[in-house]
C-alpha cells in the first residue's frame, strides 16, 4: 500500500493511471481464467456425453445417428 501512495504523490494524474490499469489488468486476467475454466468445465461434461452415447450406440456416432435411433 505504501508503494502506491509513493505512485499516487510522485507521478499524479499519470500515477492514477497507472494503478488503475494494474488493478483492471489483474481483474481481466481473472475473469479470463474463470471463462477458460468453465469452458474447460463444459467440454469435459460435453466429452463424458459423447463417450455415454458411443457406448449406448455401440458404433461410431453420424449425422444420421439421431434420425436412426428414432425410427
């Protein structure tokens, strides 16, 4: 905190600045870690489903393997 203050009393308006775009850039790479974890997240769950299908259908699954399940 006290590197700060020393920013915000030697540099002003340009110190502020300066602070600010630290705090924003350590926000924005958090929230991009969070995103990248979710769809992390998603494409295992989107994996698992694909692999439950492959093993309920026993073959590999097409763009017709919908219609063919339903009929």
């Amino acid at each position: 905190m006290n590197n700060i203050a020393e920013i915000l009393t030697g540099y002003g308006p340009l110190g502020c600045w300066v602070v600010f775009s630290i705090v924003r850039e350590k926000f924005l790479l958090k929230k991009m870690e969070l995103q990248s974890d979710r769809f992390e997240n998603e494409r295992g769950k989107w994996y698992d489903e694909r692999t439950r299908w492959l093993k309920t259908l026993g073959r590999k699954l097409s763009d017709k393997t919908i219609d063919e399940t339903i009929r």
